[in-house]
C-alpha cells in the first residue's frame, strides 16, 4: 500500500477514534451514561414492540407448532463454546424433558487450580419474558462468566410459552437440580438468571424450601447463592409504582409482559408465588446469600427495591446493586457499565461460597 494511502488510513482512523471519544463524553455530561450505553439504549428506543393484541396472536400463532428456538445453534456447539450436558445417562437426548447446556472455561486448569470458585457450579436459567429460548446475548454473557471465574455453567433449555408453562419447567429444572446435587454432593451450587429466568430462579428456591418444610426431609437442598439480574418478581405487575418508570424503559411494557405471563402460567394463579415470587414468604430464601442487580431505568426497579427490603427485614442475607441511568438486563450489553455488574456478579459467587 502506498504511503498516501497509509496516511489517509491512518487520518481516518484517528477521526473515527475522535468522534468516538467526542460522543461518549458528550454522553457521560448530558446522559450520565457512557457513549455505547447511550447508542444501545437509542437502538433499543427504535426498535418495534408488538401490542398486547400483536403478543396474543403471535402466542396464537405458535400453538401446536414446532419450537423454531429449541437449543444453541450448531455453531455454538461446534467451536467448544458450548457442549450438550450429559448427567451420566444418554447425552444424545433430552435429559429430565429438556436438553442441558454445560460452558465451561476454555482452559481446564482454570476451572481447578485459577477459578474463583473451586467445586462451584452455576445453574442459569435464561431470560426472555417466558416466551424466548437462549439467545446469542445469553451465549455471548455466559460464556464470558465460565472464562473470567473459571467456573462451570448448566444451562437449561426449558420450553418457553406457549411451547411449556411454568409446570413444565419447574418439574424439569427441579429434576435437573437435585439429580446434579445427588451426584455431586461436594459441588457448591449458584443458581442465577436474567429477567424472566432471575424470577423463575427465585420462585424454584422458594418452591424448594417450602417442599423441605413441609416434608420435614429437606430433600432439595437450597443454592449455596441465588444472583438475580433484573428479575421479573411479579406476573401481574400490580406496583403502581411502575407506571413512573415506563417511559424510561425501553425494553418492556407492562401490558405486553402480563399477557406473556399469563400464558406462562398455564393452570397456576398469576398470584402463585411460582409465577409471582414476591408473594412468597420472605423466609424461604434463608437458606441462601441472595444478590440483586437492577438499572433505575427499568420497570422492574420498583418491584425488585421492595423485595430486597423484604428479604433484609426477613433476616435473609440480601445484597442489592442498583445501576443508576441503567436498562433491563444492562449487565448482558456489552457496555462499559457492564464491567462493575461482572465484579458484583463475581463477590456475590465467592461470598456465597464462603460465608
């Protein structure tokens, strides 16, 4: 190449690199949010939404058929980022009514010898309003939490609405869980989840600890940790406190989420602690360190301030992160502001592990 041509690369290079750092400055004045966050959150703004009467159709139109969503894209499995999870039995087939997804650090070593948390398994549940399978922002975060902490994340692929309903999931994880417990019993276990998958982690651990009670066995241990990302807490939404934060949101609308959850819900009440974890007792998560992450930003951020206020009142050891200007799910974009939530992400695994 011509040294012209080096010079006018170079000089575009540089412009580029100079609006870039213009734009994240004019950001962090105006917005108090970086460049990147600011884009993605404009992005977000413009992108179609369905109505309620959309979401009721498009749910109508799937019923019957074949889930289009159902597991990672052979890709995924064919780099090594991902690989099927085999429980000892058959791995070529769905285990407990769904297939399970094992990311684990590139480097072996890590997990044993490096890792953050030696004998420590993370089960994530996705998110995706309860109407979405894994998506390549869940691949791309989880993979990145295996490769920093140096630690094994399951992953199962439970059928969404209208291809499952609570029900399903919570026989199939809870299956998954105790079998992964009972073959594993020195194994340290945090369950974790984005969204929908954050309240459904939350309503399993609940459900757990009153199965325990009321049995008197305890027969399904509880999580060593419970890390919730913007979790979806109430199916019907009722907090009149989130009308103020709609217009913030760029991600969610009320009216939409409660026909989703709705549909979720199958045969269960929407009041269902199962569907709705905030009306559970704020006690059956004592057997748990509980870590909250939400943006101020969200319609969520109501629900889930009073939770942790519940849970700390309840004497349940509770860690609340609030990222102000932050939206739904912020720590899975891949924004500057998504570096503090994987260092409060990766406390909260090693306390829970500790204390």
């Amino acid at each position: 190449m011509a040294r012209s041509s080096w010079l006018k690369l170079a000089a575009g290079a540089a412009a580029v690199a100079g609006a870039a750092w213009a734009f994240d400055k004019y950001a962090r004045e105006k917005f108090q949010r970086s460049g990147l966050s600011l884009a993605v959150n404009k992005y977000l703004e413009l992108t179609p939404h369905r109505t309620v009467q959309q979401e009721m159709a498009w749910l109508d139109e799937r019923k019957g058929t074949e889930r289009s969503d159902r597991g990672l894209p052979g890709l995924v499995l064919k780099s090594g980022i991902a690989s099927v999870y085999d429980d000892g039995n058959d791995a070529e087939s769905e285990t407990f009514g769904m297939a399970t997804y094992r990311f684990a650090p590139r480097d072996a070593t890590v997990a044993t010898a490096d890792g953050i948390a030696p004998r420590t398994t993370i089960l994530y549940l996705h998110g995706g309003c309860y109407t979405g399978g894994i998506s390549a922002a869940h691949v791309a975060f989880i993979s990145a939490l295996a490769s920093r902490y140096g630690v094994t994340i399951l992953v199962p692929d439970y059928d969404p609405a209208p291809y499952g309903t609570a029900a399903d999931a919570y026989r199939h994880i809870t299956a998954l869980y105790s079998t992964f417990r009972e073959l594993n019993p020195h194994e340290r276990v945090i369950l974790m989840g984005d969204s929908a998958g954050a309240g459904l982690a939350l309503g399993l651990a609940a459900s757990w600890a009153e199965t325990g009670s009321r049995s008197g066995s305890g027969a399904v241990p509880a999580p060593e940790g419970i890390i919730a990302i913007s979790p979806w807490l109430d199916g019907t939404l009722a907090n009149s406190e989130i009308s103020a934060y709609t217009d913030r949101d760029p991600v969610l609308s009320p009216d939409t989420l409660r026909v989703d959850a709705r549909e979720w819900a199958g045969s269960w009440s929407m009041s269902d602690p199962r569907i709705s974890p905030a009306f559970a007792d704020a006690s059956a998560w004592a057997g748990s360190q509980v870590t909250l992450l939400v943006g101020t930003d969200e319609i969520f951020f109501p629900d889930t301030t009073d939770f942790a206020t519940r849970l700390t009142t309840a004497g349940v050891k509770t860690k609340l992160h609030i990222a102000e200007k932050m939206t739904h799910d912020y720590p899975l974009q891949p924004i500057p502001e998504a570096r503090e939530a994987f260092d409060q992400i990766e406390m909260a695994i090693i306390q829970a592990i500790v204390e």
